[in-house]
C-alpha cells in the first residue's frame, strides 16, 4: 500500500510540473503623442523605434476645436547630447491649414543630415511650429528612437 501511495504521490508531482509558457510577440502599435494647443490639439503618430537607414515616416494630425490651425512649418530634425542640441537636417514639407475637423500630413526623413551624410543610432527629435489664426505659435518637439 505504501509504494502505492508513493507511485501516485510521484505521478502527481511530476503532473505538476508544466512547460515554460509560450512567448509570443505582440504586436507593437504606433505611439501617438498628443499636444494641447490653444485652439485645440496636435498629435504627432510614430513608431516606438525606427531601424538604422530606414526612412522615418511621422503622421501629424492637427484638430481645431475652434479657428484654424497650420503646420507643421519649419520642421527639422534635432540631435541632442552633452554638448547640447545641433539641427542636423531641415525637412521639406507643405504646411496643410485646418478649419473644421481634423487633418492629416505625413513627414518623412531619410536619415540623412544637411550635407547628405547618412546618421547612425542615436535619440533624435522631430520638431516644428503650429500657428492659429490668432497668430499664436506654438513649438511641438517628438523623440525619434533611431536604433
């Protein structure tokens, strides 16, 4: 009786033991950083991080609650370490004005600095101006994570 008792105690324990629980990936979605503005709001949309050369698509969606917003003017992008912030490339890009809902305009940068020279792995800022119809100017700055 008692090695019975003790083949089913063993049976039991080793029932217990389990596999390590499967690790799946899951998905990672874009970040959305909104800004209040005075005049309503702006969100710039991009991803947690970006590969070394691959060309940086950030989506600013602008949304008026009253009058009008126009951006982004000005954008570029901004490089920032111990010896403080340097611009490394101004990007070209068409400001879009927003009266009534929201709107959409995508900003893209190829990884490159004014002189056309690839950059490497680094935290990078996207930033620019939104202006209202009151004429009041507002600076929006997002981090780019470059790896």
């Amino acid at each position: 009786m008692r090695r019975l008792a003790a083949l089913l105690a063993l049976l039991v324990v080793m029932s217990c033991g389990s596999a390590p629980p499967v690790r799946t990936s899951a998905p990672v979605a874009d970040l959305v950083i909104p800004t209040t503005v005075p005049n309503g709001k702006v969100e710039v949309i991009v991803k947690p991080t970006y590969t070394v050369g691959e060309t940086i698509r950030a989506t600013i969606r602008l949304t008026p609650a009253t009058g009008t917003l126009r951006g982004p003017i000005d954008p570029f992008i901004q490089a920032s370490g111990f010896h403080g912030t340097a611009t490394v490339r101004r990007l070209d890009t068409d400001p879009i004005s927003v009266t009534a809902g929201s709107a959409e305009v995508a900003v893209l940068w190829d990884m490159r600095d004014d002189g056309g020279k690839a950059v490497g792995s680094d935290d990078y800022s996207l930033v620019f101006n939104v202006i209202d119809d009151a004429g009041r100017t507002t600076t929006i700055g997002t981090t780019l994570q470059v790896r």
